[in-house]
C-alpha cells in the first residue's frame, strides 16, 4: 500500500514537472535587444520612403547598433539605430519591424562603436551633435540637419512635384556661452585663438583642421 502512494506521489510529480516545461517551452525567448527596445521611451510612427522625395532623412545608409543613456545614466544597449536629420532625433528599428521615435527630452547621449551622439539641449539647442572634441572649456559638435527642397521649381505645389532631401553638416564650437558655428579653416580660429600659437602649431604638425583629429589636437591644446 505504501508503495503504491509513494508511486502515485512521484507519478503526480513528473506531471507537474511535464506541465511546467511543456508551458515554460511554449513561451517565446526574448533576447536582450528586444527586452532592451520593449522599455525605450518613444513613439511608433508610420516610417517608410516616399517616391516623390530623393534622398533620405536618415543620416545612416544602414541602421546602427549602439547604446542609448538617459537623463538619470541607465543605458540601454544593442539598440538599432539611426537619426532622422528632420526631426533632429533618433529612431529605432524594433524586432517586429516597426520603427520607434525616440523621446528626444529623456535621453542625454548615443553611443556607437566609433562616434558618440550628445543631446545639445544641455547647450540650449535642438538635436543631438556628434562630439567632435569634449573638453573642460572648449566643446565641438558635429551637427547635421536635413531640409527639403524642390527638386523641380517649375513643378512647385503641383502634384508631379517632386522632393529633394539636402543634408547640411555644420561644426559648432562651444566656447564658454558662446556658441560659434565653426569654419574648418586656420584663418577663421585666428578670431577667436592666439595667432602665433596656431601658426607654430600648424607647421610643426602639419594639420589640416578639416580632419577631425587635427581640430582636436587644436582644441586640446587652447583647452586650458
């Protein structure tokens, strides 16, 4: 008899075990990207390619994985990413195909593998620049804002019209409160730099201020 409870005990144990495994197996995985984009802050929007408009908004050919940090630090990695140069934010590609808009009020900095993305309302401007130099004094952005414009002014305001997307890079320099729409010339940074200073810096390093890693060998050293 008391072989016969103990085999009925652990028959009713294997089920139970069964049952669990049967339901946990039913479950779809979730990988760390999708439980990663499922808290995002953001909106889903109807994002898809016009034929009445050449070029694009986005700023990437392809969508980039990188890691996103809100206002209060947490970040939020192995995120598809690209930045809309219209709307001056960033969006991201969700597992299901559906594109998110992220909330350009709560995240502070984007980063990927080789350049980083900071919000510039810090800085009382609108969008995000990639960090071109980060110093104590002297900060340098990157900033790309798209427009549209006719691509056919005689076809204006009629239905065949149609739409080019134009792309406008500008670097911007943060001196203090000043903000100086930067030109990549050493002429321009004798307005605001030691003339003789950028003269023995140029001849002695040969630098060509329109590569990025020449301005910041600039910068570092007026950084002071």
């Amino acid at each position: 008899m008391d072989q016969i409870i103990i085999l009925n005990g652990l028959l009713k144990h294997r089920l139970r075990v069964g049952l669990i495994l049967l339901i946990w197996a039913s479950i779809p995985l979730i990988t760390n990207a999708q439980a990663a984009q499922r808290i995002l802050d953001g909106e889903v929007i109807n994002f898809r390619s016009n034929e009445n408009i050449q070029g694009s908004y986005l700023l990437f050919d392809n969508w980039q994985i990188g890691s996103i940090e809100d206002l209060e630090g947490n970040v939020t990695t192995q995120v598809k990413l690209n930045y809309h140069t219209f709307d001056e934010t960033f969006l991201s590609l969700l597992e299901d195909g559906q594109v998110l808009k992220l909330n350009k009020y709560l995240y502070r900095k984007i980063a990927f593998d080789q350049d980083t993305f900071i919000n510039l309302a810090m800085f009382k401007m609108t969008g995000f620049g990639r960090i071109i130099y980060y110093g104590k004094n002297l900060k340098c952005f990157e900033k790309v804002v798209g427009r549209k414009n006719t691509a056919n002014k005689k076809a204006y305001n009629t239905v065949n019209s149609k739409y080019q997307i134009i792309q406008k890079s500008n670097t911007l320099l943060i001196m203090g409160e000043e903000v100086i729409e930067l030109r990549r010339k050493m002429k321009f940074l004798e307005k605001y730099f030691h003339k003789k200073e950028l003269k023995k810096l140029k001849d002695q390093l040969s630098l060509d201020i329109k590569k990025d890693d020449d301005l910041k060998i600039v910068l570092n050293y007026f950084d002071h």
